[in-house]
C-alpha cells in the first residue's frame, strides 16, 4: 500500500473525490470510465479502488479495493478516512479539486487580471493549479471546506 494513499474513484463518487483531493490525496476521478478500465488503472497504478459495487470489487485485477457503504459522501470521506488510517498523511488544501493537480503558491500580481477587484481587496494569498491554472485563495468556500477538513481530521463524525 503506497503513501500517502491513492485512489480511483468509480463513476457517481464525484463529491468524494473532491473532499479526498481536498485533504490532498491523489484521486483519478472520471465520470464515464466502465468497470475494465478501471480496475485496470488501480492495478497498473498502485490505487486503491472506492466503490459502492460489489461486482465491480471482484473482478481479479483489483487488488487494493473498499466498498463504500454510505452514499453520503460526507459519511464516505469518513469511512475511508478511517480504514485506510489517512489522518497522519493528510496533507489539506495542497491539491486541486477541479483536476487533481498540486496547487502552488502563486503571486498575486501573477493572477490578478483573472480575479474580482474585491477578491484582490480581501485577500493576499493565492494558489494556483499547476495542471488547469485553477486559482485558489481563501474565501467563503475555503472556510466551509476548512470546517469539513477540521472535523474529518478530528474524527468527529457528520450527523447521520
Ligand atoms: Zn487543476
């Protein structure tokens, strides 16, 4: 098992793959792979698979895989969060939600003319997506986010 932990996710596991990039792991994500590929590029890639299929758990590429029981994905990013012991190596905010790239430091002047006049007011600190140019900085949806992180990394679990 490689660390930190990777992952593929099966289709309809967007949310969750999303909340897993945003404690930093690597997540292949796609919403129209089929069953073949995917086992396949766990296997070839040293990922472990997440799913809620029993079938697609069986097939005999998949070697590292955990079936998902809840379809919240709140409660799946604890389940996960839990069996594969990923607190230790979470690394929050460092990888893009969008595209799983890893999210640098950027200079503000570097990404001004993409972002609003108010946003340059509030904020001085920015990220940007290595792979999709994305441009991170922490407004009200960093906070939500960072309230999640906070709490999954606390073991506290989300009510049912
Ligand atoms: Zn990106």
């Amino acid at each position: 098992m490689p660390r930190p932990a990777r992952f593929i996710l099966d289709t309809h596991l967007g949310r969750l793959a999303a909340y897993l990039r945003m404690l930093g792991f690597d997540c292949a994500y796609g919403n129209h792979a089929d069953d073949e590929e995917l086992a396949e590029r766990a296997a070839v890639e040293g990922r472990v698979l997440l799913t809620r299929d029993r079938g697609l758990l069986r097939r005999s590429a998949v070697r590292l895989g955990c079936l998902l029981r809840s379809d919240d994905p709140q409660h799946q990013l604890e389940e996960v969060v839990a069996r594969f012991d990923l607190r230790s190596q979470a690394a929050p905010f460092t990888r893009c939600i969008r595209c799983n790239g890893r999210i640098e430091p950027v200079d503000r002047g570097v990404v001004a003319d993409r972002l609003q006049p108010k946003t340059l007011r509030y904020f001085d600190t920015f990220g940007r997506c290595e792979s999709c140019a994305a441009v991170y900085w922490q407004g009200s949806h960093y906070e939500r986010m960072r309230r999640i992180v906070e709490r999954v990394l606390a073991g506290a679990k989300s009510p049912p």
